[in-house]
C-alpha cells in the first residue's frame, strides 16, 4: 500500500529529495509532497498546522523543535553542510568572487542582484549581513531582487534573460536551477556553512515510514548523490 509523506523542508534540499523521488517510491512504496522554501517560512507553516510528517530544516532549528516537543528526536539525523554561493546566468563570465574584494566588485557591477528573503531565510539573513559589511548595500539597494526562497530567486534570475545578473543563496539551490552556474563560495571572512537536519513530526501519522524515508536520505548509499545536489558529508 502506497503511503504519502508530507514534508516541510528547507529550499536548500529540495534538490536531494526531489533526486530521491523515484528510488523512495521504488524502495519505500512513499510518495512525498509538501512545501519547499525559507526555513522561517517552513516553521510557520508548521506551527500553523499544515500536514507534516518530516521536517527538513537547519540543524539549530530542528534541535530547538526537538527540545520544544514538536519533533521527534528519535530518527533525526543530519543531511550534510551547505555553502552560500555565487551564481550567474549559464554562459555568462564567471566573475572573481574569492576575496572580499571582488565580491564586491561584482556585485556593484551586476544589473540586478537576486536573492531569497532577508528576514526569513538562512542565506538571505546572512547576504543581508555581507552587503553590509562590505558597505555597499545602499548603492545597490535598488537593484536588488528578493524572494521567498533561493530556489525561487534563481528561478527568476535564469527567467529574466537578464545577462548581467547575478545571484547569492545556498550552492544547493543553484545547483537546482537549471539555466544558473554556480560560481563559487563565498570569500573565506564571509564563509557561510549551513547543517541540515530531518526529523519526524511529532503529529505525524507515518512515523515509520518516515523514519524510513529519513534512513534512505542520510544514508552512505547517497552520499554521490548529495554532494552533486551541493551538500558536504
């Protein structure tokens, strides 16, 4: 009998998970459906009621839910580190992004700039921290272009045709996004690596095969497979 997972998860794996569909259906007999996008957006989404059965999120905040009750411990388990990353438009010049410097540079000299959402995402939180320390956030304030999530911002930054782009999320959901190169990291001062955990919603009505699902992510058998969608483990 086939079961349906529902998942709240981080845009940051959707990557992984979408891979993992036909091998979870294949092995597990489990359909997964749910939301992917900014973490802050997945936790009120839960703490709103909508179905979960696993929630994928940082590791600091699936701890927090675990301490609160709201998730399961048992059956957690991280999913790997992520980078925030540099991109441009596939086929566009890669610009030179590994010293503060010429992040800088390249950003000032963008057409438009395109990232997820600075309040309520990992890697929007921190972009809005980089543009700050290196003061450049107010000369390119209005060429900035935000959205709820990473993957949404790539998305829209292939879509626009714009050349001169460039974008600023988590290396996993540019990876994602077919039409968008990854540059590279950012500078080594501004460093960003993100853990991502899964663990059982305390309200689930599958437990075990969620705690199935959540084996065959995190497993060595998929260690290839999370490394190209932009995860280090």
């Amino acid at each position: 009998m086939r079961t349906t997972l529902h998942l709240l998860c981080a845009g940051a794996a959707q990557g992984l998970v979408t891979a993992l569909a036909g091998l979870t259906h294949e092995r597990l007999g489990i359909v997964t459906t749910g939301r992917f996008g900014a973490v802050g957006a997945m936790r009120e989404a839960f703490n709103a009621g909508e179905p979960c059965d696993v929630f994928v999120s940082t590791r600091s905040m699936i701890e927090a839910m675990i301490a609160e009750g709201t998730l399961a411990s048992v059956g957690s388990a991280a999913l790997g580190a992520v980078h925030t990353g540099v991109a441009v438009p596939q086929g566009a010049a890669k610009p030179e992004v590994s010293t503060s410097e010429g992040l800088a540079a390249a950003i000032e000299a963008a057409t438009s700039i395109w990232v997820p959402d600075m309040l309520k995402s990992t890697a929007g939180q921190h972009v809005a921290k980089v543009l700050n320390a290196l003061g450049i956030r107010g000369r390119v304030e209005d060429r900035i272009r935000m959205y709820p999530n990473g993957a949404t911002a790539m998305r829209e930054m292939v879509a626009s045709g714009d050349t001169g782009a460039i974008g600023i999320t988590q290396a996993s959901e540019i990876l994602f996004t077919q039409g968008a190169q990854l540059v590279g990291a950012l500078p080594t001062q501004f460093e960003l690596s993100t853990v991502y955990s899964a663990a059982v919603s305390a309200r689930s009505q599958h437990p075990e095969q969620a705690n199935a699902f959540i084996g065959l992510l995190v497993s060595a058998e998929q260690d290839d497979l999370a490394r190209r969608c932009g995860f280090d483990r």
